[in-house]
C-alpha cells in the first residue's frame, strides 16, 4: 500500500515525539530533560516544543506518513538559512559539530528528523517522506536536500545512499556524556 504524506498538525505531537525519539537515538529527549525548567517534565517540555508556531521541531516543519489511515511516519524538514543564524538556545558542547555541517549547506532543505515507525519498516515509508523532502526542497527552489547521519548507523547510511546521497563532510560526534558511543556525523546531500 502506498503511503499518504501529509502535513502534521498539533494534533500529531505524539507522533512527532516518537519519530524525535526514534531519529535522534532518544538524544533530543535526553537535552530537553536538561533544558525542562523547573516543574516541567522533558516531555511536557518537548510537547510544547512541537506544538509551536515556529522554531526547528515545530508541527509546522513536519510531515507525516499514514498507511491504511494508521501513522508510520514523520519527517522534520527546512530551508536552512543563508547566512546561517546563531542558535535561539544555547548548545551543549558536544552538539556543536551538527551545526557546524549544517552551516555548510545553507539554503538546502535540511531534513532535522525522519523516522519511520518500527511497526511500518518495509512498506515504502521513509522512501515516500524522502520524495516529500525533495518535491519540498524543490518547491522552494533550495539547491537540496541535506541531513546528517551517525556513521555508527548503517542502515541509515545505505538508505540515503540508495536514494542517490552522497557524503559532503564528516565530523566526530561525541556524546559519551548522554549515554551514547562515540561516532561521527556525516553530512550528506543530494542536489535537486
């Protein structure tokens, strides 16, 4: 069955926690427990955060994947700016290296989270919100689309390299200090 793309709504926060969760290896839940201010749970604080009008992981950004009417998907994407702007929060250390390979594609259409649901894997999903990607890229008239992956995720690796990804950079990326082991991100982009 093909998949149905379309926008999110707030209404899709749950789904988009997960799919945040799932792409980021559950580090962006991890800094938002950091960032939660007093008396606010990290999801309370995650929950707000997609639900907003603007920012990276607004509902505004995102898309989603239905299939038979049932979620099994979402994908988290923009237009980078040009010049790239300092971050509206600041960045733990560790973290610095994502944005400085975005800062090496700006204006492409950066795509920030992709996750398809485990129950869904197999089924076109993530090629579909791919294609949503590039016909958004596209319609914005961005040179490409650009992401960045954990070498230490092969499965991710040979996916956007299927799709016609190509590597534009790497860095280490070390988050030893969350749980995680350390790796490199790798920048990767494909023109449109």
């Amino acid at each position: 069955m093909t998949p149905t793309i379309r926008p999110a709504t707030a209404a899709d926060a749950d789904l988009l926690l997960r799919a945040i969760d799932l792409a980021s290896e559950g580090l962006i839940p991890t800094l938002w427990a950091e960032y939660a201010p007093e008396g606010m749970t990290p999801e309370e604080l995650g929950r707000m955060t997609v639900v907003e009008e603007a920012g990276e992981f607004s509902h505004r950004n995102a898309l989603v994947a239905e299939t038979a009417g049932q979620p099994a998907g979402a994908l988290i994407c923009y237009r980078l700016p040009d010049p790239p702007e300092p971050d509206s929060m600041p960045l733990p250390p560790a973290f610095k290296p994502l944005k400085d390979l975005e800062g090496r594609v700006p204006g492409w259409w950066y795509i920030n989270v992709i996750a398809v649901l485990p129950e869904a894997q197999g089924q076109g999903v993530g090629a579909a919100l791919m294609d949503a990607a590039a016909d958004a890229a596209r319609a914005a008239n961005a040179p490409g689309v650009a992401l960045i992956v954990a070498a230490s995720n092969g499965g991710a690796l040979r996916f956007y390299t299927r799709l016609g990804f190509a590597e534009a950079a790497r860095c280490p990326f070390d988050t030893t200090a969350y749980g995680a082991a350390p790796t490199e991100a790798i920048l990767m982009t494909k023109p449109v």
